[in-house]
C-alpha cells in the first residue's frame, strides 16, 4: 500500500490508533481499484469455463434481442458454453464492457474507442408517440414545425437519439424542449399514455401498444429518422470465440 501510494504521490490511508480509514485521496481512488480487481479476476479465469456475458442497452435487451438469442442458440450447438444476458443503461453496457464484465455488446450508440470492433447490426426507425385521444393520433406523419416547441419526455440518457435529432432538425433542433427526462422507455410510455406530453421512441419499443392501440407511432416527414444499432467485441477475441461467434452472426441478422 505504501508503494501504490508512493507512485501515485497521494495518502490513501489514514492509520493511527483507532484503526484505518480511507482519506479523501482514498475515496477517490476507490472506484478505480474496485474496477482493476475485477478486471484482475475476469484476465485469471479467461482460461476457465465460465458464461458468455452479452451485454445490451435497455431498449435493445428488452424489446429487440431475445429472439435473437433463441435463434442463435437454436442453429449453433455449443454444448459446454452457457449465455448470461445482463441488460443496463447504455453507458453502464460500455462501462462493463470496458472492465471486462461483459464479453459482447449490443448498444444504440458506439463511441468509436480503440481495442474494439463495432459492427452495424440493424436500423430501427424512431417514431413520435402519443395516446390515442390525442389531437395528432389520426396523422400519418408529423413535419419539424409540428414538434417546434412542444414538451418532449426523455427517456433512456447515453444512446445517441438527442445527436440523431439535433442531426436531422438542423438549426431548428433549437425549437425542441425536452419537459421530463424520465430515464426509461418504460417510464415515457406509461407516462405519454397517461396524457403528460408526447415522446420519440424506437419503433420496436411500441409494437405491442400499436396492436393493442393504446399508443400511436407516427413517423416524421422523410421517413428518415433511424438509428443505427451495434454489435461490438474486443478485437483481441480468437476467432472461435463463442462471443465473437455470437456478434458475427447477428451482425449478420440485421
């Protein structure tokens, strides 16, 4: 202890005759060592059998992946191989990944770091959603002046979609307010259904209140609108790795 604290020129420990504690410094540093122990074991027990862990953003994990998943294990025999699926927050899914946690991600936004490969896995349209009593329900498609100033509730934070909007609005991205970050896509639609505003949602995030009819997606002018779903593992997996064997097939589901 006393040589990490000489190389990283700070006190981490504060020793005296009650006891340790961490000092400021400590607590600081704490999340780091936590993360570099956990990288530690995950780089010990690479040669172990142990789960594949596919890692997905909410939206994608909850709505979009499982059939893949099924379909995947249907066509491949990989008897001595198990899949964990842990589902999180976008940047929480890049953070795992990062420390070795997870060994394939699917995400709605990659930010291009060194030491992976992000392979495009397919395109889902977003779409502005309401209740069905609301004045707009019964239009096929909604132009930027419509959403000018109107409240938006936000969903899920780190994927990308206020990049895509500011994107396709251009100058007029000004015009868009965001009233509620919400923090999930299921936390928006209940509250969309419950009357407090309208949102923009992946598509296949509302399929199923679509058919029941408890929500109407409508499609902005253009028809434009998507966002580019990823697959991404380190670039340092052997070939035959069961992850890298996973994020090459759906890559080639999209």
């Amino acid at each position: 202890m006393q040589k990490l604290e000489m190389q990283l020129g700070a006190r981490l420990i504060e020793r005296d005759a009650a006891g340790c504690r961490l000092t400021t410094e400590g607590m600081a540093f704490k999340p780091y060592a936590e993360s570099l122990l956990r990288l530690s074991t995950n780089a010990a027990g690479i040669f172990l059998s142990k789960p594949v862990v596919i890692g997905a953003s909410s939206n994608i994990g909850i709505y979009l992946l499982s059939g893949y998943v099924k379909d995947f294990l249907d066509m491949h025999e990989m008897p001595n191989t198990q899949l964990d699926v842990r589902i999180d927050q976008n940047p929480s899914i890049a953070r795992q990944l990062d420390a070795g946690d997870i060994d394939v991600a699917v995400m709605e936004w990659w930010d291009g770091r060194k030491g992976y490969e992000a392979r495009p896995w397919r395109q889902e349209e977003l779409v502005v959603i309401v209740p069905p009593g609301h004045p707009w329900a019964d239009k096929h498609s909604l132009s930027h002046a419509d959403l000018m100033g109107v409240p938006l509730l936000g969903g899920e934070p780190g994927t990308g979609t206020g990049r895509i909007l500011a994107d396709y609005f251009g100058g007029d991205s000004n015009g868009l307010t965001v009233g509620m970050k919400l923090g999930s896509t299921d936390a928006v639609k209940q509250w969309v259904k419950a009357g407090h505003g309208v949102s923009i949602v992946l598509v296949g995030t509302v399929a199923e209140e679509a058919r029941a009819g408890t929500l109407v997606p409508i499609t902005l002018d253009g028809g434009n609108l998507r966002k580019e779903l990823y697959v991404i593992w380190r670039d340092t997996l052997s070939p035959g790795h069961p992850a890298r064997r996973f994020g090459e097939w759906l890559a080639g589901e999209g």
